[in-house]
C-alpha cells in the first residue's frame, strides 16, 4: 500500500461523528424494490447528519431472502442491517438472531407506527424491525381500457367480474394483456399470491391439526381459475413474472389489470416511469363469489438489525432515519407526496397533503382488510395471510411454488401440482412434528 492511501485508510478509521462516536460504514443487505433504490439514492443526508457512511448491497427478492436468511442463521457477520418481513421477524426475533427496537428515541415516535405493522414486526411484545414501508395488495387498472370495454369498476369486485374484464380488454393485436399477475416460484413472489387468491376462493394452507389441504376442492378450483384466467387473458410467459417484471409490463401500457402491492400504486402513476399514468385507478383486491375473504396481504418491509454486529449503535440510527417522519417529509420534498414510503406510520395517514394523492385512502382500506389472525373462512392454527408464520414454511412454501409455475409454464396439470404439493408439504410437517 502506498504512503497515500496507508493516510487516508488510517484517516478514514479515525472519523468521528458529531457526537463524538467512531464514524461506521454499515453494510445493509436490502430488495430491489423502487422506494429502497430511491432511498439509497437520498442516503448522504444520513451521512451528512451522523457521520456514517453505508454499503448497499441491493438483491432480487428471492436472492435477498436466501442471502439474508443463511447468513443470520449460521451467524456470518456479513451485514449490519438487512431488509427483512412479517415473516422472518417474529421468529428470528424469539431465536435471538435480532437485535430488539425497544430503546428507540422519543423523537422517532414509535407509537406512530400502524399497529398492524409494529404487530407484525414484534415478537412479545418487542419489536424487532422498524417498517419502512407496509402494503397491502389492490387492483390497479385502465380506465381507458375498462370504459373502452364498456365496464365499470366496483369499488370491491368478484374475481368473476374481474375475468371478464380481463377478457374485454385483451387485445393480442396491439400487445396488451387483459391481466397482469405473479406467476413467479418463491413463496414471497407467485407463492403470495396464489395463496391470497386461494384465500378468496375458501381455501386454507393446513386444517386445525396441521393437515395439508391442497387436497381439497377449494383449492383446486382457485388454481384452475386463475390458470384459466391467466391462459385467456395473460402474458405470455407469465410463470416467470414477479412483482418488478408486471409492474414493468404495466408502466409500459401492456396490462389492462394489475392486482398487486399497493406500493406500487407510485410507480404506476408516476409520469416519468409509466406511459399510463393519468389512466390509472384502483379498486380492493377480488373475493371469490359469495366467500366473504379478499385476496389481499398484509406485508412490510422493515429493517433489522442482526444479533452480533459490531455496529449496532450506527445501524440504530439509520434505522430510526429511514423509518422516520423526516425521511417522508425529506422525499415528499424530493419527490412530491405520492412517492413518499407508503403504510407504516399513522401520522401520514393524518396529512392532508397525503391525504390528497389518489391511492391513498385505498391503500389504508386494502391494509385494514387484511386480518393474519382470521386469514380464511375455515378455522386454522396459523397466523398469517399469505403464510403461515411457522420456521418450515419459507421451505416449503417456494416448493409448493415451483410446482405451480410448472402449471402456469405447461409442464403439468393442475391435479398434479396439487398431488405434488400435498405430499411434499405433508411430509414436511410430519417430519418437523407437526402431525
């Protein structure tokens, strides 16, 4: 090493915050989702008020999952935040792999959160991830193409109207699709939402004695509807679409539907990305006919902190800067109102110039719908909507997932998934003593 660099290596070791604490570069492992890239994009105001600098290392959604998750079980050491859910929260905050949130400062105001997000982050009580965005899942849709169609939107429609519609707005010709949908394998990705349209059709992961039910008429006509759907009105080569790959299609004009995370609901209307975005509106998710549950999720991402990192106080305090008020206020002036994270805290909810962008109240509404602890119209022993919070799920949720994008790519039947996914998740919990 040169003189030089030798200098400014021993410089940089000694930088020291305003307050007088040693100046950390914190590694934070987080989804390539738009509003973290826009945060990493506003992150030398950080910098600039603590002295930290960080490190992105910023993954597709499933890759972030398998990353994240094989480094904090066999404790690697590789990242001092990670972006994590309402999944991964409450059970690695019960193993002791998280550091917990409860010496936040006064100023962060923690009671500000949804009490479905802090809920969903905690595990007795503590909380173990701050979110730094909460979603449901709604329609997005057309309104050129639906009035071209000769329809009308509900505000809460039936999956059976929604068909329709996809098929009234379907025109291969000119490249647009009638609906957009995951079909991605991972059970975060097409795993979800198969799972909440499930919901919708009467459907249930386990009985009350852990019992698979993928044996069971309602879930079989949920996966033929929507492979039906998808067949008549769909992309090509949906089985391979997750949440960025739609929303692409979508901003490009070539969806007429697009049922999803409500997050998206900025990216869709925002002019500089989305070629129709003064043709959007949006709707609650779809309910099945006469089954009183909505396909919808209850979701955040959150930051965390590892047990173990060296950096905990550093890591702390970015989390309490980008889960903040000021970081909203920070990119509503950046970015304008609609772009701001949306679903965590109460308070913006409260804003009148929140209050003021079109998927706003939609978005609380889709949020308020989703009930983890009552998921499906049949009892069952989990908590969770589009899963099942148990330790074995992640598992055997993405299998069960590859078995259905095999469906949707036409490499076997529904009647085999189904099969397929009845045995494997059967032994699964046999084999974790569930059953």
């Amino acid at each position: 090493m040169s003189f030089k660099k030798a200098l400014c290596a021993a410089t940089a070791m000694t930088l020291v915050t305003a307050s007088g604490a040693l100046a950390e570069n914190l590694v934070i492992a987080t989804v390539n989702n738009g509003d973290m890239i826009r945060m990493q994009g506003l992150t030398q105001d950080f910098t600039d008020k603590t002295g930290h600098t960080v490190e992105w290392v910023t993954l597709e959604e499933n890759v972030l999952r398998q990353r994240v998750t094989t480094d904090i079980a066999a404790k690697g050491g590789s990242f001092d935040i990670m972006t994590i859910g309402m999944y991964e929260t409450p059970i690695w905050g019960a193993n002791g792999w998280l550091v917990p949130l409860d010496d936040l400062s006064a100023e962060y105001n923690a009671d500000d959160i949804l009490p479905a997000m802090r809920a969903g982050l905690s595990h007795d009580g503590t909380m173990y991830a701050a979110p730094f965005y909460g979603e449901s899942s709604m329609i997005m849709y057309r309104t050129d193409l639906m009035e071209k169609a000769g329809l009308e939107m509900p505000d809460a429609p039936t999956w059976q109207f929604i068909r329709e519609a996809a098929a009234a707005m379907t025109d291969r010709d000119n490249d647009i699709n009638g609906i957009c949908l995951r079909g991605k394998a991972g059970w975060g990705e097409g795993g979800a939402f198969i799972t909440v349209t499930a919901n919708s059709f009467g459907a249930r992961w386990f009985d009350e004695d852990w019992n698979a039910q993928f044996d069971q008429p309602e879930w079989a006509d949920a996966l033929n509807f929507f492979v039906g759907m998808m067949e008549e009105s769909g992309p090509t080569g949906y089985a391979t679409n997750g949440f960025n790959e739609n929303l692409n299609l979508f901003q490009q004009g070539k969806c007429g539907m697009w049922i999803d995370a409500t997050v998206a609901a900025s990216f869709v209307t925002n002019p500089d990305d989305s070629t129709v975005a003064d043709k959007v509106g949006f709707a609650l998710a779809p309910n099945s006919e006469g089954v009183d549950r909505k396909a919808n999720w209850l979701w955040a991402w959150a930051l965390a902190v590892p047990a173990g990192t060296q950096k905990e106080d550093a890591a702390k305090q970015f989390i309490e800067w980008a889960t903040s008020t000021d970081y909203i206020e920070l990119v509503a002036e950046n970015e304008g109102w609609a772009n701001v994270p949306p679903g965590a805290r109460t308070s913006l909810y409260e804003n009148p110039n929140y209050q003021a962008v079109p998927f706003a109240q939609k978005t609380l509404d889709s949020i308020l719908a989703a009930d983890p602890t009552n998921p499906t119209v049949k009892p069952v022993p989990y908590v969770g909507v589009q899963f099942v919070a148990i330790p074995e799920f992640a598992g055997i949720a993405t299998e069960v997932s590859q078995e259905f994008s095999a469906v949707y790519a036409g490499q076997q039947t529904v009647d085999e998934a189904l099969a397929k996914a009845q045995a494997l998740t059967n032994d699964a919990m046999e084999a974790a003593g569930y059953r």
